[in-house]
C-alpha cells in the first residue's frame, strides 16, 4: 500500500478526513484536481474572468467553477481547500427540522445531539465569531425584515473569518497555539467570492488541511481520480490523471481505505462510472444520485441608482440575514469585481409559478421595457451598484442525477438531472421575490430575478447536497451512518452528497460537523 488512506477531495469533508484521520497516525494522502491558490491567484480573478473559471478544456485554470445541467445550475470552488475558496464564510447551525426530516429521522440516531459536540469542534476549528461589520446593505435587509413583519429575526451572522483590531496586519496564528499559520485581520474588502487576498478567511487551507501537513499527511494538487478498483487482497486502487496536463501518465496509488470528498458531483461522477462502466463496483447502491437537493434555493439582486450611495462601503460578502416565515432564510451578499459578468444575469422581476408562462412574460417584459430590463447589463462599477440577496427553504425538494450521454454533457458519458419523486427544486420561491421588492423599496432600488430562474427555470445554487443518501441497508441509501458504502468495506463518502436532509441555511457547518463525526466513528 502507498497509504494507509486516500482521500479524493480537499473540500469541507476531505479536510476534516485528512487531519482526523493523521492525527490517528495513518499514513494519508489528498488527491485535488485543482492548484494551489496563491493571494496572486486571487488577485488576478478579481481582473480576469479568464483567470477566475476552472475549465480546464478551454485552458481557464482559475477555481470557480459553473455547471449547468437540464434543472440546475450549480457554482462552486477547484482548488486546494475545495470550495472554502469561493464560500462567503457562513457558518449557521440550522434549525430543529433538519435533524428531525423523515430522510433520516428513522436510522435510529438522535442527529440534534449526536451532532451538537461536533458543531462545536467545526465552530472552533473554522474561527466562527460574529461578524462586526454593518454599513448601509445591512441598514436596507433589517428594513426589509421589518416591512415583512420579521424584523425581531434580523441579525448578524456569525463568519469564519479573523476578525482583529488591526486589520491587514499580520500576526501569529490566533488559533491553534501557534500551530497555525499567521493572519491578518479583516479589512471588509468584500472579496470573500473570489478568494480572500488578505488571509483573513479562515478557508480549509490554513486550518484543517494545514495541520495535516504539519502530521505528514500528503496533499498532491492536479491529481483528479477517475477510477476506485477493489484490490483482491483488501484495500483499493485508485487511478488518476492530471486534469491540466492531459498527457501525463500517473501511476495508480494503493490504500487500505479510501474516502471519497470529491463534492456532489465529483463524487456522484467517479461512483456512476465505477458502477456503471468500468463496473469496478458494481454493487452500489441503486439510490446513487436518486435524492439531491439543492437547499431550495433562489437568488434576487437589486440594482441602485448610480447616483445612490454605494452599497459596498465594507464588510465581508454576507453580514447579515432574517427569517421572513419559519422555513425561509435570506442572507444579502456583497459581490466582488470579478462577479461582474453575472450583470448578463440579470433581468426583470416576474411572479409567476408556472415555468412557462414565467419564461413567457420574463421575455415579453425584456421586448417591452428593453432600456429598463437590462440596465444591469451596462453602466460601470455594476458590483458597487448592487445588492444580492440568497433566499434558501427548509423545504424537501429534490432533482435525481443519472449518468449517461445527452445535449448536457455534449454527448459523452456524464451526469444528467431528471425529475425526483416529490417536489422539483425550486426557480420560483415567493418570498424571494417578495424581498426583493421589500428591499427596493427600502433602498430605491431596482428588484430584478436571475435570468436562468426565470427564462430556462433553472434552479441556481452554491449548496448542492445529497446523492449518496444514509440508509439502514443498500436498499435505503448509498452509505450507512458510519458513511460506509454499502458492500465495500472502508470505501467512505464524507462530504455534501452524505448530507441526507435539507439543511435550509448555508450548508458549510453542517458538512463539517458530519464530517467529524464520521472520522471519530472511524
């Protein structure tokens, strides 16, 4: 064996495997298709769309990443530390409903409090503490809150981020005796989207993944698995290739075990072809890709006067949120520089909850009021000009993935989404566009929904989840409660795709937590 362990993924669950694990004295290694991202890195995507978009084929290396499938679209971070390099640093415990949902209440775990002491670990680890920040978007969201007649839920939100008196100066690690790296403080540059410069964020490369390597666990970046053979003598063989340098043979390694962090659709990718092509496991689970949400989400963003003040004055990405009913949550985002291509997202705010007559109407307002309609697209400093508000339900909706060729995946083999049982994630939530308005009024401003919602009735979102659901045997789900894959013994998936309920608030803490429960159990 190479390793005692490989973990595929450097994300919210393969960092919390890659220090547990070193830290039990097993010999560990991190396979990330991304780079190593630098604050140069960081710099040069906030100027270069072409420096900011991992896709590989077209030579963008950068690490933020777009899909889009049939009934979702999906965003996320490539990269050394997975999407923490991307993530606006929410770091929210969600409510009751969650560990009490019918997906996973019935495996005989009391989730509420097997969960609470690793909610805990993954608070400290990650440097949650209240955010300090509030300027004039934060003025706009409690006005909003109020004029929904929820403004005793308006509130700060609590970050992982370093938050010091002496923003921008570097100091010795705050957080883990000295074991860390060194930080500087939050300046409020807004930034968090496209990577934070400064290092104030408390992304998973200067925490989990870092002490990791100081115990010898060995992160390898440009090393994508495309394969996990089971070994006759126990243990696994996982093949890999570099997604950058195609050309480059890469020897398999060997582990006894192996855990899968690759981030839903990574994971759902290399489980679908090892059971349905190379069929090197062929017993997985049928509920593969059966059961994946999207945490019910819809994105609003209001555009303000040029002449108005600028809603960007400081702060982190998010500062603060509200709960309008009690299973709706709305967060207000900063976008940094380099967002500003999502401008051609943008188009008029339409209520309507039949898809096709929304798309109808979305494009009879473009043609009847073009000026209007598209007024984010032009003017500059469109970033400074606008306010985007993330609206996420404790709702059970749900989109299955199965692997095929289709127009999606341009006809070579890939995931593809259809219709799960149930509710269809959502393009169109109420209250989305309800605040929306509520918040244009309060600001003088200019609601407006994303135009993949309200066009092509797509779902968009950063917090995918599920696809490799619990269950008490292969039939139920994918993995069991140890997040074991059932038939293959320490084959784990620790990541997004193991959360098996909606979570209803930024997933980040959760996965987290689960992740450390999972490393403890093994």
């Amino acid at each position: 064996m190479d390793y005692d362990v490989i973990i595929i993924g450097s994300g919210f669950g393969g960092s919390v495997a890659a220090l547990r694990l070193a830290q039990q004295g097993r010999r560990v290694a991190v396979l990330e298709q991304g780079r190593r991202i630098t604050p140069d890195d960081m710099r040069a995507a906030d100027e270069s769309l072409r420096r900011l978009l991992w896709l590989p084929r077209l030579g963008m290396h950068g690490f933020f990443v777009q899909h889009i499938f049939r009934h979702v679209g999906i965003v996320g971070g490539v990269g050394v530390g997975g999407g923490s390099l991307v993530y606006a640093a929410v770091l929210l415990e969600p409510g009751r409903a969650f560990f009490e949902d019918p997906a996973w209440h019935n495996l005989a775990v009391d989730w509420a409090a097997e969960l609470r002491p690793h909610y805990a670990t993954a608070r400290q680890m990650l440097g949650s503490a209240p955010n300090p920040h509030h300027g004039l978007m934060d003025d706009y969201l409690r006005q909003t809150a109020s004029d929904l007649g929820a403004g005793h839920t308006f509130d700060t939100v609590p970050l992982g981020i370093y938050f010091s008196d002496r923003p921008g100066e570097e100091t010795p690690d705050p957080y883990f005796a000295g074991r860390g790296p060194a930080r500087s403080g939050c300046t409020g540059c807004g930034g968090c989207l496209t990577g934070c410069t400064y290092g104030a964020k408390n992304s998973l490369d200067k925490n989990y993944l870092y002490l990791a390597e100081q115990l010898g666990a060995t992160i390898l970046p440009q090393r994508q698995a495309t394969l996990i053979r089971p070994l006759p003598g126990g243990g696994y063989e996982v093949s890999l290739r570099n997604p950058l340098e195609r050309r480059q043979r890469l020897q398999p390694l060997r582990a006894q075990q192996v855990v899968v962090a690759a981030g839903v659709l990574g994971t759902l990718q290399l489980l679908f072809h090892c059971r349905n092509v190379a069929r090197t496991l062929p017993a997985i689970s049928p509920r593969l890709g059966q059961q994946v949400r999207t945490n019910s989400e819809a994105v609003v963003s209001i555009l303000h006067e040029a002449d108005a003040p600028r809603v960007d004055e400081g702060g982190p990405t998010i500062t603060s949120h509200f709960y309008p009913n009690g299973h709706t949550h709305i967060t207000q985002n900063r976008f940094p520089a380099g967002y500003n291509f999502m401008r051609y997202y943008m188009g008029p705010l339409v209520d309507e909850s039949r898809p096709g007559r929304r798309a109808l109407k979305t494009l009879g307002r473009l043609l009847a009021q073009p000026r209007r309609s598209t007024r984010a697209w032009r003017g500059a400093a469109w970033h400074q000009r606008t306010s985007v508000l993330t609206v996420m339900q404790q709702l059970d909706s749900q989109i299955a993935f199965r692997y095929g060729r289709g127009l999606y995946t341009g006809f070579a083999r890939g995931l593809l989404t259809h219709p799960a049982g149930g509710q269809r994630t959502p393009a169109y939530i109420p209250e989305a566009n309800a605040a929306a308005r509520a918040f244009a009024a309060a600001s003088g401003g200019q609601p407006l929904n994303t135009l993949p919602e309200s066009v092509a009735n797509l779902s968009v979102t950063a917090h995918i989840l599920g696809g490799c659901p619990m269950g008490r045997s292969a039939g139920e789900g994918v993995i069991d409660t140890g997040h074991q894959v059932f038939g293959y013994p320490g084959l784990y998936v620790v990541d997004g795709s193991a959360v098996s309920a909606n979570v209803g608030v930024n997933p980040s803490l959760t996965i987290t937590a689960l992740a450390e429960r999972a490393c403890q159990q093994m």
